[in-house]
C-alpha cells in the first residue's frame, strides 16, 4: 500500500500544475454533466405529463433534495478535504480513519432525515413551497424521495472521498452509471407503468442506490482507501475536521434549499406556471455550471494535496489557470443561454405562461453568470486549505446573505421581474465581497515551496 500512495503523491505533486488539473477534471466534467442530465430528467420527463402543477412538484422537491445533498456534501468534503492533506503529509492511517467516520456518520444521518421527512410529510410539503393545487403531486415525489435519503448521502461522500484521493475516474464511473439508468427508468416508471410523478422519484432513488453500491465497490479498487467499520471513530477531534472542511460545503446547499423555498413563496402570487418556470430555470443553470464545477472538483484534490505538501506556488497556478478556463467557458454558455432561452425553457414546458417568465429570468442569469468562475473556484480552494471562515462566508453569501434578501426585497418592489432578476443581483454583490477576499489569501501564500 504504502508504494502505490507513493506513486499517488507523486502524481499529485509532481507534473504540471494545469495538465494534471485537466486530467482530474474530465471525469469530474463528465460526472457533473451527467448528474445535471440526471437533474433534469425528472423535470423534462414529469413535464410530459402536461400539468404545470406536476411540474412545480419537481421544482419544489429540489430544495428538499438539496438538504438532502447538503449532508453528503458535509461529510463528503469534509472528509474529503482532511483525506487529500493527510495523503499529501503520508499518514495514511489517519486517512483511513477518517474516509470511514464520514462515511457512517452520513449514513446515519440520511436515515434520520428519512424517518422525520415521512412523519412530517404534508407540514414538510407546505414548508418547502407547494400551493394546494401542487401539494398532491408534491407528497407522492418527496414520499419516496425521502427513502432513499441514506444511500444519497452515503453516495456524495464516496463520491467526494475518491476525488480527494485523485480516483475522479472511479467517482465518474459511479455517478455516470446511476445518472444513466435514471434517465432510462424515468419514462418507464412515469408511463409504462403510469406511476406518474412518483414513478420519477423511485427512478431517482434505484438509481442513486446503484450509483451508491459502484462507488463502494470503487473504494476497494487499487490504492483508494477501503471502507470498513473498525476504522470508524467517534471522536471530538474527526467530527471537528470535518466541521472545518465540511460546513462551507453545508451552508452553502443549505442555503440553497432555503433561498429555493423563498423563491417558491416569491412566485406562490404568481400562479403555478411561475414556481414551475423558476424550478426548469434552476436546472437549466446548475447543467450550464457543471463544466465549471468540474474544474473545480479536479483542483481540489490537488489544492489539497499540495497545500498539505508545502508546494503553495502549485497551488497558486493551480487557481489561477481554472479561473481563466471557467471564465471562457461561462462566457460562453451565458451567450447561448441568453440568445436560445425561450427554446430552453420550451424543452421542459410547452406552456407560454412557463416560457415567458422562465425566459426572463433565464436571460437575467446569463448575464452575470460568469462571475461564478471567480466566486467559486475561490470557494473551493479556501475550502480545501481548511480556511474555513472565508470559504463559509463565501458559501453563504451568494444564496444566503444576498439572495434571500433580494428575492424578498425586490418583487414587492418591481412585481414579478424582481423575482426574476434576484438572482443576478446577488451574483454581482457576492462578486464584489469575493475579489478582496481571495486576494488577501493569494496574497498569504509564499511563492517559494
């Protein structure tokens, strides 16, 4: 074992900086692609069944899944971070400890958040956004989404902890597997077998349960670290790690569950076809940052790994070259996003009322879309050196501390385009926060290894 970690820490701290970013990042791109596929195909699937209603179900349901994959992202990236900066010092045992306490620890809690969620399920319901009319479509999708909350969370820590080892191949290949049987069972559970809106759910929840079962059969591949329950330590000291590591991770889906429930209550006034279009929106964006996330997914591990090795001027390039790509690559998406929105939107809806709000609120994204390359590849690299003050505050402030202000502020000022528009605008204040503040950490690190 030792002689193949060996060779990993070469790998990781060795060649150059922007070919070794790339060769981690493909994976990570295809896996983020494919999960946004994933994302959206029980809205384009549920959209078939011609009932706005249905629709606003799937799109209300996010942000339950979002706290749902807050947790694994908690665990996932806090042990995640710990593990990448333990192989790069050589304490392997403490990686191993470490992969395992993140991994039972989320377990436990997807089943916790699966008994409550089916206790609570109508009051859950109102919470999240649903209106009268969507609230039964909403209670048959969340229903069986809740089931399969323990292997989701499990799933985004196997799925974090072999990035962070720099397996992103073996991570893709779990996700990507799920992501493809999910599309495959959409149409067959939703139709075939006329389950409707729940069909897309038991879609979701079989095929994260396969996804889970590869990703665990990848961590005892090669060098990667095995999971295995002795290994498991219910101590003060991981749980803190993973806290520092894991809670910029946290606030930021959380807040993203909650900044998804305010819009849902922005747009209740409305009508259906709005919290319907908002939701489609809210795919469309996540699928058209997923090449940027990708990126950033293949420089943690090697921010981590360096980071932990003292080598800060790889580090250094490492950011710099993923921002510049990222920036390209936005910049682009947003020019497609702007002049196609209307043909977006018409893929998932057919309804006018769906498209022209949708189209709107599409457009106003796309026009401040780029600034993401900065605000998150800063995030991820605060996140993986451990400094987790600046890398929550990034977290928070783009859908906590400016979003949720915007979308409550500005519709009652400017009616139904400040619901559209909020997202944008906090984009653009979280921007402004961001630039200073990675300066002052760029600024922090000596250019000599």
């Amino acid at each position: 074992m030792d002689l193949t970690q060996e060779e990993k820490y070469r790998q990781m701290t060795e060649p150059p900086v922007g070919r070794l970013i790339c060769k981690l990042a493909v994976p990570c791109i295809i896996s983020m692609l494919v999960t946004s596929f994933y994302n959206m195909a029980d809205t384009y699937f549920v959209g078939m069944l011609k009932s706005n209603a249905a629709t606003g179900a799937v799109g209300v349901v996010f942000s339950m899944m979002a706290i749902i994959q807050a947790v694994g992202f908690f665990f996932g990236q806090g042990s995640g971070n710990y593990i990448s900066r333990e192989l790069g010092k050589k304490n392997y045992e403490e990686a191993s400890n470490m992969a395992a306490t993140g991994f039972f620890s989320a377990l436990g809690t997807g089943l916790i958040i699966c008994i409550l969620g089916q206790i609570f399920l109508e009051p859950l319901a109102y919470l999240l956004g649903s209106t009268e009319t969507i609230l039964p479509y909403t209670e048959q999708y969340l229903r069986v989404i809740l089931l399969g909350a323990p292997w989701m969370t499990a799933s985004l820590v196997l799925n974090n902890q072999l990035r962070f080892q720099g397996s992103a191949n073996y991570a893709m290949v779990g996700i990507v597997s799920g992501a493809i049987l999910n599309i495959a069972l959409d149409p067959l559970l939703i139709f075939a077998c006329d389950l409707g809106v729940a069909g897309a759910g038991w879609a979701t929840i079989i095929s994260q349960f396969v996804s889970f079962c590869l990703l665990l059969i990848g961590c005892s591949k090669g060098s990667n670290i095995r999971i295995s329950i002795r290994n498991f330590k219910f101590r003060w000291f991981y749980y803190r790690m993973i806290f520092k590591g894991g809670l910029p991770s946290l606030a930021r889906q959380c807040l993203a569950s909650l900044a998804t429930i305010c819009l849902n209550h922005a747009a209740q006034p409305y009508g259906d076809a709005a919290i319907a279009a908002m939701g489609v929106v809210q795919r469309i964006t996540m699928f058209g940052a997923s090449t940027m996330l990708g990126f950033g997914q293949g420089f943690q591990p090697v921010c981590g790994f360096n980071y932990g090795a003292g080598l800060y001027k790889r580090v250094k390039d490492g950011f710099w070259f993923c921002v510049r790509i990222s920036f390209f690559i936005l910049l682009t998406i947003s020019a497609l996003g702007f002049a196609f929105a209307p043909k977006l939107i018409s893929l998932f809806r057919d309804d006018p009322n769906v498209i022209e709000i949708g189209s709107v609120a599409l457009r106003f994204q796309c026009v401040s879309f780029c600034a993401q390359s900065w605000i998150i590849m800063s995030n991820m690299m605060q996140q993986s050196m451990g400094r987790t003050v600046p890398a929550t505050f990034l977290s928070v402030a783009r859908q906590g501390l400016f979003f949720i202000p915007m979308v409550l502020i500005l519709p009652p000022l400017l009616g139904i385009v400040g619901m559209q528009m909020a997202q944008s605008a906090a984009d653009v204040l979280t921007l402004l926060c961001a630039i200073p503040i990675q300066l002052s950490v760029l600024k922090s690190l000596p250019d000599q290894s």
